[in-house]
C-alpha cells in the first residue's frame, strides 16, 4: 500500500535513529506496523469504491461478519500487497453482487454452508499465516477454534430466522467464502504432504 509504506518507512527510521533497539525488534515493528496501515488503507479504498457503487452499509456489514469470523478463525493471506487486495475486494462484491442472483437463501443452502463452514473450522482453524506463527501463541489455538465455531453458529441462527432479509444472504455468502480461504489451505497441506511422501519414495 503506497501512503502506509511511506509512514511506515518514516517510523522505522526514527526508531532505528533512537539506537536501543535490534533489527529483530524493528522487524516485529514493522509487521505490527503493516498490518495496521494496511489493513486501514486498504479499508478506506474499499469504502470509496462501495459508496461509489452504492453500497456502503452492506460493504460495512460483510466486512463486519467477516472480522467476527476471521479474528478467531484465521485465513490466508496473499504474498502481494495487491494480490491481497484484490483477494479481499472481490470477497466483499461476491456476497453483495453475485451469489444472491446465483443460490437463493433457503433451509437447504443455509444448512450446505453451515455444514462445509463448521467442517473446515473443525479441521483447519485457527489457520495462521507462516510469518506470524512465531508471534501467535499456540496454547490459544483450541480456544480460537471452539469461538469461530461458536460466533459461525450464531451467524447461522440469525441467517435462517432472518434468510428472507437481503443482509441475510450477504452474511452466508461472506462465511462461505471464508471457509473456502480455509478450504484452499486445506487442499495446499495435503498437496505439500503428497509431494513430500513422493521424494522420500
């Protein structure tokens, strides 16, 4: 992200300047610092770019059942900056543009999401990303998994009693996509086990 990186690159360089602190130090810095900058940065393109479409109330909604979900669950995360962001952008117009005209929001698609979300949280939640395992403390993993699952079934329960409600549908989207993030991570661990098997052989 352009203007984070600038700041960001003005911080670490007054607390190199202030002499007290190692380069392993300044490395945790700057990580805090990205994923605070960026995820701000980029948030405040994405309203732009839903208020000039129109819908700046349900971007803010997916976005919120997102966080409740994702904060607990964990989910991948893109190498590129703009990989990320296009990632996520594309995330956020699916459950507000595509899906809703695609799968209507009924018992049966409510109960097939419900049933593929709790089953990757089962197996894959929290899914941490390599560069912050080191920082994560993994004696909450338990805790984190059994919350997602929790804050999912909540969501669940309030999409079906409210599944006529436009907001409804967004919200199954949302958690379906997440899931899917951690689908994907499930398919990349299994890929990465199979080719390590096929050396050893």
């Amino acid at each position: 992200m352009p203007i984070s990186n600038f700041i960001i690159k003005r911080l670490l360089r007054s607390i190199r300047n202030l002499d007290e602190y190692s380069e392993e130090d300044i490395d945790v810095a700057r990580y805090g610092f990205e994923a605070l900058l960026w995820e701000i940065e980029k948030n405040v393109y994405f309203f732009v770019i839903f208020f000039i479409l129109g819908y700046p109330s349900e971007w803010l909604f997916s976005l919120f059942v997102i966080a409740s979900v994702r904060f607990f669950a964990g989910g991948a995360h893109v190498k590129s900056v703009w990989g990320c962001f296009f990632l996520t952008l594309l995330s956020l117009l699916a459950p507000i543009f595509a899906f809703p005209l695609i799968i209507p929001t009924n018992p049966i698609s409510i109960a097939l999401v419900g049933l593929f979300s709790l089953l990757m949280l089962v197996l894959m939640a929290p899914l941490i990303p390599e560069n912050r395992r080191k920082l994560v403390d993994a004696s909450k993993h338990p805790v984190k998994k059994r919350t997602a699952i929790c804050i999912t079934v909540m969501w669940l329960g309030i999409i079906f009693y409210y599944q006529s409600h436009p907001l409804a549908t967004i919200a199954l989207w949302t958690i379906f996509l997440q899931n899917v993030q951690l689908f994907a991570a499930l398919l990349n661990e299994k890929g990465i086990k199979k080719r390590g098997k096929e050396l050893k052989i």
